[in-house]
C-alpha cells in the first residue's frame, strides 16, 4: 500500500503539468482533466485510508523513500514521505473538499477563457498541499510549503489584468515570505542542533536539545505558521486575497493554505511541548487573532471579506488548541477538519450568491435572496448554522471542546484564554447572523448598474449547487461523528498525544455558557439587521466599526512601520552608499586622474625633451650601475 | 700610440652629437647627430677590440654599421615626406601627437 502515496501527490501534480503545458487543445476538456485527476487522488487517499482502518493503531504510519532527493556526506535529504493518522486526515480534506472545488468551479468559471490555466493551478495548489502534509522531513515540507505559495500567488491573481488582484497576489506572496523566512531558520537551527530535520529523529531527540534553542526553534516555526495561517502580525493579506475567484478562496480557506500553519504546529508538537514559553505564545497569537478576525468580520460588507474575517478568527481558534499542548492538539485537528466542511460550503454559497447577483458583493445590494436562490440558501444556512455552533452541528462539538480545554489550561491563563474564547464564539454568532440576515432575509434592495441592468437572482447550475449540498451535509454531520464514541480522539491521540484537562468548571456549564454568547450574538444582530430595514449605503458608524472596516488599521500600520522605516532605512543606507563607499571609489579615480594630468604635461610631442629623458634615464642607470659595482 | 685616446676622442664625438640632439631643431642635422654618437660608439667599440686582444667590439660595430644603414633609410624616408607635406624640416613643428 505504501507504494500508492506517491501517487496522491503525482495525480494532481501531472493535472498541472498537462493543463499547463498541453496548450488551447485542452481547453474544451481541460477542467475535466482537471477534476478528475483531483479525485483520483482523493480515490487513492480512501483507499489507503480503508487500508489504514484495517491496521492497529501503533501499526497505522506507513513511509515510503522514493529516492534520495540531497545526498551529501552528512546532509540527506529523502523523497520520502509519511502517512500517519494526522496526515491522512489531512489527505482526506484537502482531496475530498479539493475536488468539490474543483467540481464547483466547472460551473463558476465557465465563462471565463482562461479556464483551463485556472485548474492546473488548482491541481498545483493541491498537489504542493499534499506534499507538504505527506513529507517526513522539514525540507521536503518546506518544498510543499512554497509551492502552496507559489500556487496560491497564481490563483489570488488570477484575474491579473484587474490590478488589485494583482496587489493583492504580490502582497500575499511577500508577507508568506517574511512566515517562509521563519521556516527556514527554524530547518537551519534543527539541523544545528539535531544535524537531522527528519521528523522521526528530531521528534525523538527534543530531550537532548537545550530548552532556549527549542524555544528559539518552536517561534520561527511559529512565524512560519502566522504566514501561512494568517494569523496576527501576518494577518493582513488573507482580507486582500478575496481578489481571487471564489473558489479559490474556499480552497485557500477550507482546504489548503491556511491550514498548513496548524499542521505545522501540531505536527511539530514534540518541539512545543517542551518549549512552553514558545507555547504561551502561541496561546496568545492564536487569542489575539480570533479577536481580531471576528472583529473585522462583524463590520465589512462585503460578503468575502466578512467571511475571510472569519476564518482568521476560526484558525485563530485551531492555533489557540494547537498551543495549549496534549490537550488542544486533537481539537485543533478537529475544528480544522469540521472548519473545512463549513467554511468551503460558505466560501462557495457566497460565490454561487455572486454569480446569480452579477458578481456583487456587497451585502448592502442583497437582501431576500432565500426566495431566489434555494438551494444555496439551504446549503449556506446549514454552514452558518454550524459555524456559530448550533447545538449538534459539526461546530458546536469541535468549537465546545476547545473552549472546554481553554479553560482547562487552568490559573488565571485558563480564565483568560477560556473568556477570549466564549466572547469569541459570541462575536462569531454576531456576524455571521449579520451575513446570513443582509444576504437572504429582509427587503431586496439590489439596484439596476450604471448601464441599466438589473441583476435577476437566480440558482446556480447543478455543478456548483451539488458540492454546495454534500459539504452542508459535511456541514451538519461531521462533528457527532467524530464525537460519538470520541472516534476522532482515540483515531488521532497515536500521533499528537493526547491528555484530558481539568477545566475548573464543569463541562455543562462551559456548553451553557457558549449557548448563552450564542444566542446574544444572534440577539443583538437580529436586532441590528433584522428587525430594522438596512441602509443600502453603509452608516459611518462608530469608531470601532470604522476601525474595523480598515481591518482595524493592518495596513496603516504597516504602512508606518514597516514601509516607512524600511523607506528611512534605504535612504540612509543610500546616504552611506554615496558619501562613504562612493567617496572612497571616486576619490582614488579623481586621485589617480589628478595625477596623470600632471604626468600628460611630460608629453609635449617635442623630440629633444624626449631625447632629454631618454639621456637622464641612461645616465641615471649607468650611475646606479657603476655605484652598485663600486659598493 | 696609447689606445686610451680613441676613448677620449670616441667620448668627445659622443659629447658633440648628444649635445646636438638636445638643441638643434633641424630634422637633417639631428640625424647626423645621431650618426656621429653611433659612430663614436663603433669607435669605442674597435678601440676595446684593440685594447682586449679579441674580435667582440669590432664585429659589434659592424652590426652597428648594419642597424645605422637602416635607420637612415627609413628615417631619411620619413624626413623627405615630412618636408613634402610641412615644407618644413623642423622636428619640433611634427609635435602633433601629444595630448
């Protein structure tokens, strides 16, 4: 079975190669190529997932070297990969909820000529993913890793003759660099100190290793994760990304990309767990940005950027698991895997919205669509259901449990943390309440363009509408799933551990207490946006609204702080160039210039001065001959 | 007679064509300078012969003979092309070449 790995990653990667080398002759058949190699890869993904089911736990992870990728005396690195539970619960999401994308993009990108370039990147995009959670060193995972970049850089600007998609795909690329950097340094001091950066042995060797260097190691893999995952400070391209199609965007936010940040910490798990000041750290981003994320997503209006919003906050969750240690690992996996199930049926219900609103996105310009559109009012009901975490919906489980092992964290950090986490599920039911009420519920209020035409809602065609349906069902049904019997636990505690905290109140009051954020979110967005008509042109609003519809000022403050200094800085870097290194150059030519004008005077064309030092030099010789001989 | 004195004659030749060199301006006479310092060398060159005993000085001053013979040719041949286009045999009006 082990031989078939290879072939999950090579599926999708030979779609790329022929849909972007095979030319306009695939461009009739091209997103069939596209979607089916894509499901290969999820075929071969259950496949070995039914094989794996058939092995004991301790017997689950199966490796296979294809070739030896670096082989240099005391430096190797494998083509080798790894298939343990963590990875094939990865494998699983990103080809299964990948090749819904890509089924869904048949109809979405129809019209758009370019089609069959946009899968390859897709199938790019899923293969890069899939190396990176099926590598069994750092640097094959490193390889992955930039190609999602390189990959997402692609899809974000796909539309590259629009230049804010444009910007907005040069500006995810750099801030994904400053995280890649991270990465990097993190693989440079393992090897240091380890002189490994295979999983196995550096896992197994964390013991050896001195607690500052861990730490110094578990926060570049932490800078490495925030670039990824877009998580506070690198959070400011994941709002800008909404440049790219839809469906990129679900694939970026469910499936791929920002997922590769919580893989990363939890597969690096051993690290962290004995770095706890890297762990508090972790704790703290991932805290920040769910506040973060859910304060953006409560004040944009536009339907993307209000669920990419969301998604920060969401993964801002999956890192806070992910740093409580043992006792987080297993939920933030599982929040990442019910997260995927609803926020690609979202991501894709916003788009189906879009494409019957005349690309719209404006939630002002929306309103009464549940008439319209059915079928995605349905599917994109349930995600919202279940994102806000409605009792027995996939959310509730995974979100429950990581507020539970929040609190759990215990002293005053556990009160802390358990708090950010509730007032974050209270946000989250706020503005999701607010999306769902602008885009289905009220008056309609959207308005004939500057050309005269009025957009005609309507449903989308069956390829988009029948992912949108089988990810509601994901949506709804995934997480009793995996809570019943606590299958997802016993299934993933091999490899990430796993230990139950004592949360200083009891369970039940922990569920009341979400129960009770939840329906005041839901409350007072009804309030808001429900029970009064809604302006079609956005109020001022109040300083945090304002501050929010800037992404709370992310990119002012980059502006002045990084842009500005980094301008300041190459300014007085020129400033040294010209006065220090330029003077010394153009002082030694003006030098040597200076004296060879006074040398040219000696060649005044006259033959006797010529003569002159023609005899000088003679005598000078025969003199220093007869002293030397006389001496 | 004492050799020594074709030396001080050869060196008194010599003396008179440096000197001509350094200040006259006419192409044709600081030619002839240069003959007769060649010559004073050749003279120099026999006189050694004579006073070591042994050939070496006097087949030098044929290969200076040889060289000299040449020089005049291509030098006179430069000398009358210079004076069919300057009209003048002057060398310090062919000082042209400097920067």
């Amino acid at each position: 079975m082990e031989n078939l790995i290879a072939l999950l990653i090579a599926a999708p990667l030979l779609g790329a190669v022929v849909l972007l080398c095979g030319g306009r002759r695939l461009d009739r058949t091209g997103h069939w190529i596209g979607t089916l190699l894509a499901a290969v890869s999820f075929g071969i993904g259950v496949a070995l997932f039914a094989d794996m089911l058939g092995r004991s736990a301790d017997d689950r992870t199966l490796t296979q070297n294809l070739y030896t990728w670096i082989p240099v005396e005391g430096f190797q690195a494998d083509m080798a990969f790894q298939l343990d539970q963590l990875s094939m619960t990865f494998v699983l999401l990103i080809s299964g909820v990948g090749t819904l994308i890509h089924v869904y993009s048949i109809g979405y990108m129809e019209h758009d000529e370019r089609r069959r370039r946009f899968f390859g990147y897709l199938n790019l995009f899923v293969a890069a993913m899939l190396l990176l959670v099926l590598a069994d060193n750092f640097l094959l995972l490193y390889f992955g890793w930039e190609g999602v970049g390189l990959a997402s850089y692609l899809l974000i600007g796909f539309w590259q003759h629009k230049p804010s998609a444009a910007t907005a795909a040069k500006k995810a690329f750099l801030v994904n660099r400053v995280g890649d950097m991270g990465l990097s340094i993190a693989i440079m001091l393992m090897f240091t100190t380890f002189g490994t950066f295979a999983f196995g042995p550096v896992f197994g060797a964390v013991g050896e290793a001195s607690e500052g260097m861990l730490t110094a190691i578990g926060l570049m893999l932490l800078l490495a994760a925030c670039g990824k995952s877009a998580q506070v400070p690198l959070q400011s391209w994941l709002g800008d990304a909404m440049e790219g199609p839809t469906p990129v965007s679900a694939l970026i936010h469910a499936a791929t990309m920002v997922t590769a940040g919580v893989y990363l910490i939890v597969r690096s798990g051993a690290v962290f767990n004995a770095a706890p000041d890297a762990q508090l750290v972790v704790v703290v981003v991932g805290a920040v940005t769910l506040l973060f994320g859910a304060i953006v997503g409560c004040a944009k209006d536009d339907i993307k950027k209000a669920l990419a919003g969301s998604t920060m906050s969401q993964i801002g969750y999956m890192i806070l698991a992910a740093g409580l240690g043992p006792i987080g690992y297993v939920f933030a996996i599982m929040h990442l895997v019910t997260h995927g199930f609803f926020k690609a049926g979202l991501f894709l219900g916003a788009g189906s919205v879009m494409h019957g609103m005349n690309d719209e996105v404006d939630m002002r310009k929306y309103g009464a669509l549940r008439k319209y559109m059915p079928v995605t009012f349905v599917t994109f009901g349930l995600g919202y259901l279940a994102i806000i975490g409605f009792p027995g919906l996939s959310g509730f489980f995974s979100k429950d449990m990581i507020i539970e092992a929040a609190f759990a964290k215990g002293g005053t950090e556990g009160w802390i943390l358990g708090g950010v986490t509730l007032l974050g599920a209270g946000i989250t039911a706020f503005y999701m309440t607010r999306v769902m009420l602008l885009t289905f519920f009220g008056e309609k209020r959207w308005q004939p363009d500057a050309q005269g035409h009025e957009p005609h809602p309507h449903e989308s065609p069956k390829s988009m509408t029948i992912p949108m349906v089988i990810l509601a069902f994901g949506s709804v049904f995934a997480g009793a799933f995996f809570e019943i019997g606590e299958r997802f636990l016993t299934w993933l505690e091999p490899v990430t551990g796993y230990e139950h905290g004592n949360p200083p109140v009891s369970a039940m009051t922990v569920t009341a207490a979400t129960m009770v954020m939840l329906l005041a979110g839901v409350g007072i967005a009804w309030g808001m946006y429900g029970r009064r008509p809604v302006p079609v042109l956005a109020p001022r609003g109040s300083f945090l609204t304002r501050a929010a519809r800037r992404d709370l000022y992310q990119d002012d403050f980059n502006h002045v702080v990084l842009v500005r200094g980094g301008e300041h800085l190459t300014r007085s870097l020129v400033y040294v160039d010209h006065s220090l290194v330029d003077g010394v150059v153009n002082g030694t030519a003006a030098s040597v210039g200076g004296l060879s004008g006074r040398l040219r005077k000696l060649q005044n064309g006259y033959a006797r001065s010529y003569a002159v030092s023609m005899f000088g030099g003679t005598a000078i010789l025969i003199a220093a001959t007869l002293l030397m001989r006389a001496v | 007679m004492n050799p020594v004195n074709y030396l001080y004659l050869a060196a008194l030749l010599f003396t008179i064509g440096a000197v001509g060199v350094l200040i006259r301006k006419n192409a044709i006479v600081l030619f002839m300078c240069i003959e007769l310092m060649l010559n004073a060398c050749n003279l120099a060159f026999v006189a050694f012969s004579r006073m070591h005993g042994n050939l070496d000085g006097q087949i030098i001053a044929f290969f200076t003979m040889v060289v000299a013979a040449a020089e005049v040719v291509v030098g006179l041949a430069i000398i009358v092309s210079l004076f069919r286009t300057r009209h003048s045999a002057s060398v310090d009006d062919a000082s042209l070449m400097k920067l």
